[in-house]
C-alpha cells in the first residue's frame, strides 16, 4: 500500500509541474487540432512484464496509455535501457501498439 500512495503522490506531482494532463497528453500523443481529452484514469497497466503504473485518457478520437515512470528493459544486444512505456489506438479500441502483449486490464487507484 505504502508503494501505490507514494506512486500516487510522485503523480500528482508530475501532473501539477507539467501543467496538467490535457498539456501532458498532447506532448505524450501525437493529436489531431481539434482533439478533446474527455476523461483520464490514474490506473495499472496489465502486461506480460508485470503491473505498470500510469494514466489512461481517453479523447475524441483516441484512447491512450502512458506510464508514470520509465520501464527498463533488455535489447537485441543485451544492454539494459529503460523509456516511458505508450500505448495508444485511434478509433476507440480498434488497434494498440506496444513492445509488449498487452492484455488491457485496468486496476485503477
């Protein structure tokens, strides 16, 4: 519990310094001009690589994840890196993509 309010309040924080989620969104996602951000999901990302912590918007057009912090992960040339983990589909739920299966399970905060 201690991990998801600190998690919680590490969040809170980035989204008052970046000028809320609406500036966040649309320098994390490519978006139309006339896109509207409807609604936002403080939430976990099920993926085959464990719970990932992030926000999930929901706009006009699309539907979008974007984790809180970076994930690490392993190259083609087994060197650790790490990047903010996206997944994003237009059209509501008709495409995703992403580096890992995704089984879109929310577990929201």
């Amino acid at each position: 519990m201690t991990d998801t309010a600190m998690g919680r309040i590490a969040q809170i924080s980035k989204v008052i310094s970046e000028g809320g989620y609406d500036k966040i969104f649309r320098q994390t996602f490519e978006c139309l001009p006339d896109e509207k951000l409807k609604k936002v999901y403080v939430c976990y990302l099920s993926t085959s690589h464990g719970p990932i912590m992030g926000v999930l918007y929901l706009s006009t057009v699309k539907i979008a994840f974007g984790s809180d912090s970076p994930v690490k992960y392993v190259t083609e040339d087994n060197k650790t890196e790490s990047s903010f983990y996206k997944v994003h589909g237009a059209g509501f739920f008709s495409s995703f993509s992403s580096v890992y299966a995704i089984e879109f399970t929310l577990h929201c905060v």
